[in-house]
C-alpha cells in the first residue's frame, strides 16, 4: 500500500498538515509505524499509541488508533497500566530523546527491566525541539544548544546499551534516510513480545542543524545515510576498522539485539493470578 | 506520476534532494514542484514518497 | 455480616475490592504502605493487577492507564508522594479518566513525621495540581467508614469520571477498629462508568446530552478508537485551545460536580439540631469531637459537631444554615489553619468562626478542646 493510501487508512481525517517544522524527520518516523502496523495486518482497534509531551509525542493526534497524548515523560506508565488492563492491546508509545532519556528515564529502565511488552519508539533529534533547542541526554557532547552556547560538555547516553543492560529485550536502531529498514525494525519490535525499544535517528533541522551549522534538513538525512551502519556490515568490521568508525560517529542500524527467552511482564503477571488463585 | 499536495509541502527540500534523475525544485513560493520540461525523466522509484516527512508527495503508477 | 478487627488502611482494601477495582499502581511509603502490601494479595485473588511502580508518578500514570483501559483503578499515597502525583491528578481531571488517589497523611512538609498524625492537606487536594480544576475529595473517621467511603469513592469516580481522592490520616489509617463487612460484596451497590452505546463513527469523546454532564467513556480497544489530551480540547477530544473552547471546557469539567452537589456532598451531624455552638471537623481529628460535644452537654453547654465526610466540594449549604442559627463556629483540624479558611468564608461573618489547629504531631484530648472551645466563650 502506497502512502496515500495508508494517510487515507491509518491517518484521522482533517489532522494534516502536522505541526512539524519543515525538514523534521518525525513525519518519515510516524509513516514508518503506520507501514509497519499495515505490514503486519493489524486492526486499528488493537493498536493504542500512548505518548508523553514533545515534538514527537504529537504523533499519536494524528493516528486512527486508541491513542493519548499525555504528560512529559510519563508516557510509558501510562502505556503500562493500560497493558495492564488490556494485554491484547499492541501499545506502541512515540517519544523524544528528552521524554524517554531525561524527564522519563526512569520510567524507561524500570519499563525494560519489566519486559512490559510495550513497543518504544524514540524519534531522537538529540534536542529539545518544542521548547527552542535546549540540550538533551541525547545531545552529542561537544554540540551547540540555546542552553549550551558554549557547547555541551555533557556527554550523552548511549540510549540503546542503557536499554538492553536494563533488561528490553529487542533493541534496534534505525535513521529517517533508511526508511524500508525502520518500517522492518518497528514491525519487529511490535510484533516482539516484550519491551522493545527502536532508537530513530531524525533531523532537526529548526533547532539542531541550525545551531550546529549542519546545514539543511537533506544534509541531515545525507549524514544519515554516511554514518548508519547495516548491523550485518557492522558486525564483519573487524575492530579496528570497527574502532575507527565508532571514532568518526556511525554507528549501527537494524536489530541489535533480541532475546526471547525472557517472560513478558503481563504473561507473567496471569500466572501471578493463577498461584493467588490457589494454582487453578 | 508524481502526486504533489501542495498545502501539505513545506519545501524542505529532502524529495528534491533525494531524485536521482533531479525532476524535482523547490519553488520561490517554498512548494515541491517538477521542474517544467522534466516530466519525463521521472522512473517512478519513489525515494520522493519514501522521505516526504509531510506526506506531500506520491508516485501513482502508471497503468 | 462477619465482624473483624481491621486497621483503616485495610478496610480501604476492603472496600477497593467489594468496589470492583481492578488495578493498583503504586509506590510504598508511610503510612499508607498497608494499602499497597494488601492489594497486592488481594488483587490477584479476583483477578486484578498490582503493580509496584518505580516511583509516585509512575503509580498513578499506570492508573490513569489501566482506567482508559477500563479498570477501576487506585492509587495510595503519604503527603511526599501526593505532591509528587499532583501533574497527574491534573491529567486525570482534564482527560476525564476516573481514578481514586488515597491521601493518609503524615505530618509535613518534606519529611515531616512519617507515623504521626496531621491533615496538612486539606487544602493541597483541592488547589494541588496546576490550573483551574475540580476533584471530590472524601475524608473517613473509622475503620467502618473507610469501607465504605472507599466504595462510595470508587462509585463517584466512576459516575462523575473525576479523580476522587480518600484524604485520611495516620490516626485513621493506621488505628483498628471492629467493622461489620458483608459477607458477599456482590450485594453491594456499584457503580460502572457509562460507556457509549451508539455507533462507534458517532462517538464524540467529550460530547454529553441534555443535562447530563458527564460524557460516556470507552474502553481503549474496544472499538471506539479516541484521543486523550492533556491539551484544551474540545467535545471531539482534540486539542482546541481558542477561548470559547476553554471556556466550554472548564466550565463543563466544574458543573458536572457542581451541579450535583446534592448526590455529591455528605457530612454528619451530631447534636445540632438544638446546638448553641458547633465544631467543625473532619477525619481523625474529627474523632476527638464527639467526645467533646458530650463532655461540653454534661457541663450544660449545647454543643454540636458537623463532620465535613465529603471536603471538597465544601459542604456550603450546610455550613450556611448552621452559622445563621448557631452563636459561633470552633473548627478543629490537626494543621495550622485550613479547613477554616473555608468556613470563614462560607459564614462570612454571619457567626464568630475560631479554630483550634494542631499542628504539634499529636491528636487533641476531647477535653483540650473543649478547653478550647470555653477560652472563646470566656468560660
């Protein structure tokens, strides 16, 4: 199915255009879901998208789904509970570099810890781009920020590694110049039973190319395209080719990292039920 | 055929950017448009489609 | 009916259970931690879900969640964590998700003193979270009634889809008492948020009829696909922050309690009808007063006592009528001032209004107050 066809399927009618500036990668990431979503023949009543505040979090407005927008980083309690009440629900959450890595990094541990099968998926433009371009978790050391104007010497998380030793048990990254790769790796994660957590490298042009003079919102997806790495490629470097790349800032796209061989939270929680019950 | 919803295009450029045949241009008025004569060139690969944060432009095949 | 001898946090429990609440999220801390440790035996013996969150927020964020999936659900708490709960109070308010948040209060601010008692709060569950915005608070004074308050809570939430919160206190929650509790809560009368029963392409998320405020909510993945904000919306759900719209909103999200201020607002009356002076009081603090009045009656003083049981909204009315035919007004409340504040204003003058706050970590003696209430009277 073609993008228009799916606006037409997937999308609430009358909501575009979206609020994004132009050039921001957060549309290409909100159409990889709903590809995904479709790719996986799922029915719009199964699938809720619970977001928290932020540029990426106004994705769930523009969706046909069981959906919420609702408090900066709190996305994922939210998305828990109603996993809770409803395990039949595919809970897909949207979130920022600053919703899910700062004011909800938290949340997001605890999440992974669980294996909640909940499916995270972090449009990271390594700023805060709703409120004007402040630094966030996520912000490369070194960078230009309204709140760092003498750079950031903070350095960031890798947010995927934070993921995976928290215990998420499908961790993936992608970049909005590889979009047939995100669409596959979000269709992965949400048919994955548990945590899961896709890390979407997209541009701000508005608030972070701009301060850092990385030029306009092509040149963002060009530096995409020169600094992801397919995992597969990635995995044959050898280390000091592998060392070198890492030093020049790519780094690695597709599934990172998936183990099935952990209980997902809510299952677990159902056999919970049954010992409470007297092993019925 | 290229679709272009013009009220959607925010003329970031990415589609233009991304044509390997170069059938794109930004226009002075900040819209995605092909450029006149280039009709043609266009192979339908969709790289426009792929990218369009704004869901502005599509590739309907041809019959 | 089999008797027990329950603590008041159990006997929220309790009544969480014979509610019908499905979910609790929540983060232990003094001295509400009972409420947590029981549901979480409780719950999964009729089939809810506890879960220990990782923090106060994040207890009632899977709240909220588990509601807009359809569950009834609760929270519980101490001041340090209410105040941490407060921007999510303002969602379940705004978004209309309803949710009970229990409040057992210790001493404040910070701190405080964890297992001693005070009502520091009065004023925070109605002005907490940021914004115009209107709850139902409930405060019990036994074991008996924190049963039953907590079923009446649960029932409010759901009718009204509002947060409603069960302000207690140490001395409430933590002393036991004996309690009657039916044997089967199937008897019990519940009441289930209304849920939309036309055609889910005509379900208008905040739409109402008539004069019935309160809009039918649907159950996330139950075929009626809507949006939750946070933002001013309007009756579609989505964000509408023109002034009209806001206007709409709030004044909707006000009415719905106000205007049922009758089915809403509960209190008690102890020997007014022929007082002469009456406390005011609520809760644990409440407790002492009954005595007082009794004490005060025996040295020929007619003395009487209302019990505020619903706090928020103010009992106006009934406050009203007492001070237009009684000689003066002592409230009692275990902080420094607040609750009176309340009353002040509601009598306006019409009667003298004292307090008699304490604030020293400890419940008064029925005869401290009434000492209290005899240094007004010069007696």
């Amino acid at each position: 199915m073609g993008m228009e066809q799916l606006l037409e399927k997937y999308f609430r009618p009358g909501r575009l255009p979206h609020i994004w500036c132009p050039g921001c990668g957060h549309g290409i990431i909100t159409g990889a879901i709903v590809k995904a979503v479709d790719k996986l023949g799922l029915s719009k009543d199964e699938v809720a998208v619970i977001s928290g505040i932020g540029c990426s979090s106004r994705a769930s407005g523009y969706l046909d789904f069981n959906t919420a927008n609702t408090l900066h980083g709190r996305a994922l309690p939210i998305a828990s509970g109603l996993k809770m009440a409803n395990p039949k629900l595919k809970v897909i959450v949207p979130s920022g570099d600053g919703d899910a890595a700062a004011i909800g990094g938290n949340h997001l541990i605890h999440a992974a810890r669980r294996n909640i099968d909940l499916t995270l998926i972090v449009y990271n433009n390594s700023i805060y781009g709703m409120t004007g371009g402040q630094y966030s978790p996520l912000t490369p050391k070194g960078s230009k920020a309204t709140t760092a104007p003498y750079l950031t010497i903070e350095p960031a998380f890798n947010l995927l590694d934070l993921a995976k030793a928290a215990g998420a048990t499908f961790v993936a990254r992608s970049t909005t110049f590889h979009v047939q790769n995100m669409v596959d790796v979000i269709a992965k994660a949400i048919e994955h039973k548990g945590f899961s957590i896709v890390e979407c490298v997209t541009g701000c042009p508005t608030n972070f190319g701009r301060q850092n003079k990385i030029g306009s919102a092509p040149k963002m997806i060009e530096w995409q395209r020169d600094h992801g790495v397919m995992i597969g490629a990635w995995n044959r470097m050898d280390d000091e080719t592998r060392a070198k790349a890492l030093a020049d800032g790519k780094f690695p796209i597709g599934v990172l990292y998936e183990n099935n061989d952990v209980q997902e939270y809510t299952e677990a929680y159902d056999e919970l039920i049954k010992r409470a019950q007297g092993g019925k | 055929m290229l679709k272009l919803v013009s009220k959607r295009c925010k003329g970031c450029g990415i589609c233009a950017n991304f044509c390997p045949k170069k059938v794109l241009e930004i226009t002075e008025v900040g819209k995605c448009a092909i450029i006149p004569g280039k009709e043609d060139d266009c192979i339908q690969c969709g790289q426009c489609e792929l990218r369009c944060p704004d869901y502005a432009i599509f590739v309907e095949k041809d019959k | 009916m089999s008797i027990k001898l329950l603590q008041g946090n159990q006997a929220v429990v309790e009544g969480a259970i014979a509610a019908g609440v499905k979910f609790y999220g929540g983060y232990p801390i003094t001295p509400s931690t009972e409420i947590a440790e029981q549901l979480a035996a409780r719950l999964p013996q009729v089939g809810g879900k506890f879960m220990q969150t990782e923090d106060e927020l994040a207890g009632i964020g899977a709240v909220i969640g588990a509601s807009m999936g359809g569950k009834k659900a609760m929270t519980a708490t101490s001041g340090p964590g209410f105040s941490l709960k407060q921007e999510l109070l303002g969602l379940a308010c705004t978004a209309e998700i309803p949710i009970v948040v229990v409040d057992v209060q210790r001493v404040g601010p910070a701190t405080g003193q964890p297992t001693s008692p005070a009502q520091g709060e009065v004023m925070m569950t109605r002005w907490g979270t940021h914004g115009d915005h209107w709850v139902i608070v409930v405060s019990p004074v036994s074991v008996p009634e924190c049963f039953w308050l907590t079923i009446r809570a649960v029932n409010l939430a759901e009718k009204y889809r509002v947060p409603v919160i069960i302000l207690m206190d140490e001395v409430v929650g933590h002393m036991r008492e004996k309690i009657e509790l039916p044997d089967d809560y199937s008897t019990i009368e519940t009441v289930d948020r209304k849920r939309p029963d036309c055609a889910p392409e005509d379900y208008l998320a905040y739409g109402t009829k008539g004069d019935d405020l309160v809009p039918p909510m649907a159950d996330f993945g139950s075929g009626y696909r809507w949006h939750v904000t946070g933002l001013i919306h309007d009756e579609t759900g989505f964000p509408k922050g023109t002034p009209d719209a806001t206007l709409q909103s709030l004044n909707r999200l006000h009415d719905k309690i106000y205007k049922n201020l009758d089915d809403i607002v509960t209190f008690e009356n102890y020997k007014t009808d022929d007082a002469d002076y009456v406390i005011v009081s609520f809760g644990g603090a409440a407790r002492t007063a009954y005595d007082t009045v009794d004490m005060a009656r025996k040295e020929g003083l007619k003395v009487g006592l209302f019990r505020a049981i619903t706090l928020w909204p103010f009992p106006e009315k009934q406050v009203q009528e007492l001070a237009s035919r009684v000689q003066g007004i002592l409230v009692h409340e275990l902080n420094y001032g607040q609750y009176v504040l309340e009353v002040e204003r509601v009598v306006a003058g019409k009667c003298p209004v004292w307090l008699y706050g304490k604030y020293d970590n400890s419940s008064a003696a029925p005869k401290q107050l009434l000492d209290e209430l005899k240094k007004h009277l010069g007696r």
